[in-house]
C-alpha cells in the first residue's frame, strides 16, 4: 500500500502551465476577428 502515488498532484501542477498559454491566444484570436470584422463593415458603410 506504500507503493500508491497520488496522480491528482501531477495533472494540477501541469494544466495551468499549458491552460494560460491557450486562453491567452484565444482571446488574442477572439479580439483579431473582431477587430478584421470591425473594418470590415466600416468599409462597406462608407
């Protein structure tokens, strides 16, 4: 029964490292859209 490690400390360590990364880039891609979409219809309405 020693011999048991708890696997919940690896995975808790590890995800925010790779989780930041990936909502920072989303919300960089979210904005980006957004603004291409921006200048988009202010072109077609001038």
């Amino acid at each position: 029964m020693a011999k048991f490690k708890p696997a919940g400390k690896k995975k808790k360590d590890t995800a925010p490292k790779g989780g930041v990364p990936c909502v920072i880039f989303l919300i960089s891609g979210m904005i980006l859209f957004l603004l291409l979409l921006y200048a988009v219809m202010k072109s077609f309405s001038a």
